[in-house]
C-alpha cells in the first residue's frame, strides 16, 4: 500500500480529526508568526516587503476568481470543472500562506492614514474579512478533505454540499473585503509605519490591533 493511499484512507476515515489537525497547524503558523513566536524568517528590505504585498493582493484576486468559477460550474452541474476550480483556489490559499507567514515574519507592518469617517470603514471591513477568515478555514479544509477522498454518489448523500456553501460564500466575501482593504491601505490612502509592539491595554488594544491585523490577508 503506498504512502498516499494510506494518507488517503486515513482522511477519508477521520475527516474532522485531519480538519482539527490541519486547522490548527495552519493557525499555529500564523499567530505564532503574528506574535513573534514563529521567528526565523530573513529581514526583509522596504522593497521587498511592498513587492510581497503586492504579490499576496494577485494571490488573493486570483483564488477569488476560481472560487467564483467554481459556484458558476457546480450551478450549471460542471462537477470536473467544479472541482479543478476550487482545487486551484485551495492552492492559491496555501501559497498565500507561506508568501504571508514570511512577509510579516521578515518585514515591518503599517496603518492607514486616512479620514476617522474612512479609518471607521476601514477597521469595519477589516475585522469583518480577518473573521471570515478565522472562521472559513475548519469549513473550507473540511470540504476539501471530503471532495478528495469520496466519490460522487458519497457526496451527494453527505453534508459536502452545505459545506461547500458556507464555506465558498465565507471565503468569497472574505477574499474580496481583503483585497478592497489592500487597495484603501496601499493605493487609495497613505499609510505609515506601524510599531510592531503589540499593545495590550484596553485603551491602545483595539486601533493598534486593528491595524497591525491589516497584514494577515491583504496588507
């Protein structure tokens, strides 16, 4: 039996045990880079920072495109291109990981500078796209998991579909709030560096969070 079978046959065995893993593992990676805990990443220059920042927006555009291809295919019963188009968005996704993880492990964080009226509107869709994100990735692993490991009669008769939705709606929102931030902080507005500190006081905790969570999807 080779090694892919048998990891095959075990997600297919235990698919919220490999969601729980793989979840975990990936929030791991993230705030523990977020924080500072994750720190073996190469000092990046200005340059190369803004050229990652930019880079992770393409990424972003381009999973949101194939996931918006996806609902288009599945509507008109394209189960092949379906599954192609989402496959490529899970991919786009991991490759933003690791674009991300050393973009802010290796380079400094900024805020915006803008209108308190636009700031307001900022944070807002800012924390709204962070929570959907937060909260797509157990759904959107744990439909994965199930579209590679069964057949088509099993996920008819299985939750996939329903999950599938959440999961495409969640992360469709999410993508495009990300990517409409990036262009208010990047394009739209000035910005200015942020102090990495992170604060912990009730006072400083929300402006200073607020922005410096701005790099965990589209900065």
């Amino acid at each position: 039996m080779s090694v892919a079978h048998t990891l095959k046959s075990s997600a297919r065995d235990r698919p919220v045990a490999v969601t729980v893993a793989v979840t975990v593992l990936g929030y791991g990676l993230v705030i523990g880079t977020f924080l500072g805990i994750v720190d073996f990443y190469p000092d990046l220059s200005k340059g190369t920072v803004d050229l990652l920042t930019h880079l992770i927006a393409v990424i972003n555009t381009g999973a949101l495109a194939a996931l918006l291809a996806g609902v288009y295919f599945i509507s008109q019963r394209e189960i092949s291109k379906h599954a192609t188009s989402m496959l490529i968005a899970f991919s786009l996704i991991l490759l933003f990981l690791v674009v991300y993880v050393f973009r802010v492990g290796g380079g400094e964080t900024k805020a915006i500078v803008a209108p308190d009226l636009v700031t307001t509107v900022y944070r807002a869709m800012l924390a709204i796209h962070i929570l959907l994100s937060i909260v797509s990735v157990p759904v959107v692993v744990y439909a994965v998991v199930l579209g590679l490991t069964r057949t088509r009669a099993e996920l008819a008769e299985s939750l996939k579909s329903t999950v599938g939705r959440v999961a495409a709606s969640a992360w469709i929102l999410s993508l495009a709030l990300g990517i409409i931030t990036y262009f208010m902080l990047n394009h739209v507005y000035e910005s200015e560096p942020l102090n990495s500190v992170l604060l912990v006081g009730l006072v400083g905790l929300r402006p200073v969070v607020g922005d410096r969570l701005t790099v965990l999807f589209n900065e």
